[in-house]
C-alpha cells in the first residue's frame, strides 16, 4: 500500500463521519428539521428534511466503507451546493457570521470531497475489492463529483426561494 491509500482512507472517513454525523442530526427530529428547511425557503419542507437526512446518511456510509465512492462525493457536493445557494452565500465567506454563517466550510467539505473522487478510494476500500478503484479515479472522477453541482442546482431550482426579509414584509 501507498501512503495515498492512507490519505484516501482517513479523507473518506472523516468526510463519511461528518455526513453521518449531519445525517444523524436531521434524522433524529424531522419535523424540527422540516420547520427549518421551511423557515429557509424550501417547500416540501418535510420531503427536503427527509431526503436530506437519508441521503447524507447513506452517502456518509459509502464513503467510510469505500464503496461508489465518486458516486457518494456527488452526493456531497450536491449537499453543500444546495446548504451554499439557500443559505450560506448570503452571509459572505466566514462561518463565523452569525445568523447565516459564511460558506467557507460547505466550500471546504465540497472541494474535499472533488479532491477525494480524483484521488480514488484507495486499497482499503470496497471500490478496491471490486475493482472500481482505478476505473473512476482522476479527472472522470472529479466530473462525477461535480455533477454534484448539477444535482444541487435542480433541487434549488425546484423547492427553494429566497424568503423574504422582514424589512420586505413590512
């Protein structure tokens, strides 16, 4: 094994834990997860909530086992192109800027998530074992990443609008 097959592995376990950990996080209420997706802007509030909270379940297990792994950064991407339109865009570039925060971490885990899909699972993976590893590695995988932003853009475009401020209520 190379040391890129360690850089895979431990990319494609925190990326996994973290989309599991997001997951996990709207699955445990959703219809609290449903409230807010509504209060952002998306109809079929609870739908979004729903889709989301499987998806990035899903997706968080494919990445930690290795398996479709370009296939699950797509599902990354799409997720934080989706989180960056509707939300964090608005409030600039650092996470810090509170109500909205900035983009700067959905940009981070989009952008790891493109550099992972190039750089294939690694040995350690079930893309490996199957022989899927080198087949989607490098350019072919990063377009299958960044479709992510395709997929997104078709979610946006069909349940969001930009809600309304106060100020404009008024």
């Amino acid at each position: 094994m190379e040391t890129i097959d360690f850089v895979a592995l431990g990319l494609r376990l925190w990326l996994g834990a973290v989309m599991i950990m997001h997951g996990w996080n709207h699955a445990r209420s959703i219809d609290g997860t449903a409230r807010w997706f509504g209060s952002v802007g998306f109809s079929s509030a609870r739908l979004n909530a729903q889709m989301s909270a499987y998806a990035e379940l899903a997706i968080g297990l494919a990445l930690v086992l290795g398996f479709l792994t370009q296939f699950a950064t797509l599902g990354v991407v799409s997720i934080m192109f989706v989180a960056f339109w509707s939300i964090h865009r608005f409030a600039g570039f650092f996470v810090f800027n509170r109500p909205d925060e900035g983009y700067e971490y959905v940009v981070t885990v989009a952008v790891a998530a493109v550099a992972l899909a190039a750089i294939g699972a690694g040995e350690i993976s079930i893309d490996h074992l199957i022989g899927l590893a080198t087949d989607l590695d490098g350019p072919v995988g990063a377009a299958i990443a960044g479709a992510g932003i395709a997929a997104g853009s078709a979610q946006v475009a069909v349940f969001w609008r930009k809600p309304r401020s106060k100020e404009e209520e008024e």
